[in-house]
C-alpha cells in the first residue's frame, strides 16, 4: 500500500513539472531577435605601431547582432550591454583589410545567431612622423596707436605624426592668436592645429605638444615721414632736379621715450659722385636704437632724378606793388628779363607765369624811387640775373 501511493505521487510531480514546461513554454517562447547598431571596437591596435602602421580614419563601426533565446532573455538585451570587437594583431601591411567581427557579453540562456556585417574593412596607413615649426597667425588689430613685434612661440618646432597620407597633406602647423585691442605684451598659451594648403584642418593627426606658448611684444607706434639721405655731388654741369622716396612715410614702434625725441626716419646713404642720369636704388631704413619699423619686411625705394644744368631767359612784364595803399604809384620801364638756372627739364618748361615779380613802396615818400625788383617761384629754378636790377617807380 505504501509503495503504491509513492508510485502516484512521484507520477503526479513528474506530471507537474511537465506541465510546468508546458505553461512555461507557451507563455516564454525561444524566439529570435536583433540588436541593431551594436558598436564595434577596434583592439590590439598597439600591435599596429610596432609594426609602423596605424588605422587611417578610424570610424564608428557598428553591425545588427541576431540572438535567439527565450523571450524574457532576450527583450531585455540592448546595445550597450553586449561588445563587439574586431581584432588588429593579424594586421601586417597598409590599404584595405577586412577583420572578422566577434561578440562577447550574450546571456547564458541565449545563442548567437550571426552577425551582420560579419566583417569590417578598416583602412590602413603606415606611421609617419615630421618636425614642424609653428606659424603664430595673428587675429584681430591692437588698439590704435600700439604695434606688434614678431610672435615668438616656445616651442618653435613641434612632432607630427599619424597615417603617412595625412602628414603628406600638411602645409603649415598654426597656433592661432587674438591681439584684439591689445596694448600690452602678449603672453598666452594656444592650442596649435594642422592645416593644408588650402587652410583647412587636417584631422587624425597627433601633435606633441599639442599646446604652445606664444609671446607677442606690444609698443606704442608712431607715423614720421621718411627722409633720403643723399651725398656726393653729381658730374660736372649736373645736378638733382628731385628727390623721390617711397614710401613717404613709415610707422615705428619702440620704448615711448625714444618715440617722443623722433621726428623722421632717414634712409642708408646713396652715393651720387659722378652720376649724370637718375638713379634708382632700394636702401634699407638708418633707425635709432631700440626702434623698429612695424612692418619690417620693407625697404625705401629712393629715385634721384639727375639732369643736365641749363639756363634760359625769361621776360617778365608785371610786377605787382605791395604797400601802396591810397598812392598812385606808376613803375617807369616795367619789363624784366631775368635769367634763369636749374635741371633741364624744369627750365625748358618754365614761364613767366611760374614767378612773381613785386616791389615794395611801404612807407616810402612821394616822389621817385630807385627800387630792386624781388622774385619768387616755387619751382626748382636759380635766379641768376634780373635786368635791369632795379626800376625807376614814381609815387603820387
């Protein structure tokens, strides 16, 4: 009897749990079910640079992961919680390779059923490395009045390296500075940047170090004219008709003090001994101590115009008067032949309409006068002799 309703108990757990199952199945299923965009992590990419090479542009790699498991298991299965990798160490060569995607971090209770891309193309380069000196690019202006020196960056050369078509493409390696209203020195620390020809950053590369210190000295600025410096005199019968300089004036920067005694900047001295045609010559600026140009890429270009020396006459027939207020004052003769002197040009084109004859009767008596006949003009020109020198001038 004992036997037998041990039989019918152990039948009715057996029973049970078979039904169990059964619920269980029905209401938990196996089913399939994909993970999407699963991020995939590229490893052992230290076993690259021992052999000189390097990922050329590293990607988000991502792939769809298919499990399949019971629905509870896996509903409850993100991106996040499973990892994908794509292994380098059998990487041995630069260009395309196509590496195997494995999955680890699947629940016990759930299979993996494939993945999609099973593989990834990684792009491959070798390892370059080039030393490069640092541009300082100046933004902004400094106040008004205030210069700037040459940047100075410390270090002045920094390590480039990255995929070898990468370090190809660079032209310049920046560190970009604002000076905007700056009247003082300018000491600031920047990050510097890769750029190619065209100005545009070059990414995927590693710059050692990656942060410079840049030094920008700041003056007070002036505006002087400039003043050629001439010496020597030219071939007999010759002479300097003018003197031409560009540019006529230049903006220097230096100590305030020294600023304030400066009224001109000279240029070098050009020897004219001898010479009987112009001369042109580029010469460096003749500046002071503790001054400099604040464009210092600059020369004066300095033109002498040498011509021959001529002479001609010129008649002049109006004088003017000057301090006759109410008096009648009448000039006897009034014509005037001067003779005039100077380059050759300025004389042949010279008329009486470029002087200014005049007497002065301020003061005078009335009555006849003897007086001297004075002439200006502006232009290049000698007056070497007036005839008659003097005019006979009634005064009523």
């Amino acid at each position: 009897m004992l036997t037998k309703d041990f039989t019918i108990k152990l039948l009715s757990v057996v029973l049970a749990f078979l039904l169990w199952l059964y619920v269980m199945g029905e209401e938990n299923p196996e089913i399939p079910y994909e993970i999407s965009n699963v991020p995939v992590k590229l490893t052992n990419s230290d076993t690259l640079e021992k052999k000189g090479l390097i990922v050329l542009d590293e990607k988000n790699y991502t792939v769809n992961v298919k499990v399949r498991g019971r629905r509870s298991d896996v509903l409850n299965i993100a991106a996040q919680n499973i990892s994908a990798f794509a292994d380098l160490s059998r990487v041995s060569s630069k260009g395309t390779n196509v590496i195997p995607v494995t999955v680890e971090g699947l629940p016990r209770n759930v299979s993996l059923v494939s993945i999609n891309p099973s593989e990834i193309k990684v792009e491959i380069d070798n390892i370059a490395k080039t030393q490069m000196p640092v541009t300082v690019k100046i933004i902004g202006n400094v106040m008004d009045g205030y210069a700037m020196q040459p940047a100075i960056p410390t270090p002045g050369e920094v390590l480039v390296t990255g995929p070898e078509s990468k370090i190809n493409l660079i032209k310049n390696v920046i560190a970009g500075v604002n000076v905007s209203y700056k009247k003082e020195d300018v000491k600031i620390s920047v990050p510097v940047v890769a750029v190619d020809r065209e100005g545009k950053e070059v990414k995927g590369v590693t710059i050692i170090p990656n942060l410079v210190e840049v030094y920008i000295p700041v003056n007070k600025s002036i505006r002087v004219p400039v003043v050629p410096k001439i010496f020597g005199k030219p071939m007999e019968g010759y002479m300097i008709a003018s003197v031409n300089v560009l540019p006529e004036y230049v903006y220097i920067t230096g100590d305030e003090t020294v600023l304030n005694t400066i009224k001109s900047i000279g240029t070098k001295q050009i020897d004219i001994s001898g010479k009987n045609e112009p001369v042109t010559e580029n010469v460096p600026f003749d500046l002071p101590d503790g001054v400099k140009l604040v464009k210092s890429d600059i020369n004066a270009k300095v033109y002498v115009d040498i011509q021959k020396i001529a002479t001609k006459e010129i008649t002049i027939s109006n004088i003017d008067i000057k301090g006759a207020d109410n008096k009648n004052v009448i000039i006897q003769n009034p014509d005037l032949v001067i003779t005039i002197s100077g380059p050759e040009s300025v004389v042949n084109g010279a008329t009486a309409s470029d002087f200014n004859a005049y007497i002065d009767v301020t003061n005078l008596p009335i009555g006849t006068h003897s007086l001297s006949v004075n002439i200006r003009t502006d232009l290049n020109l000698q007056i070497i002799k007036v005839k008659p020198d003097k005019v006979t001038v009634n005064i009523q």
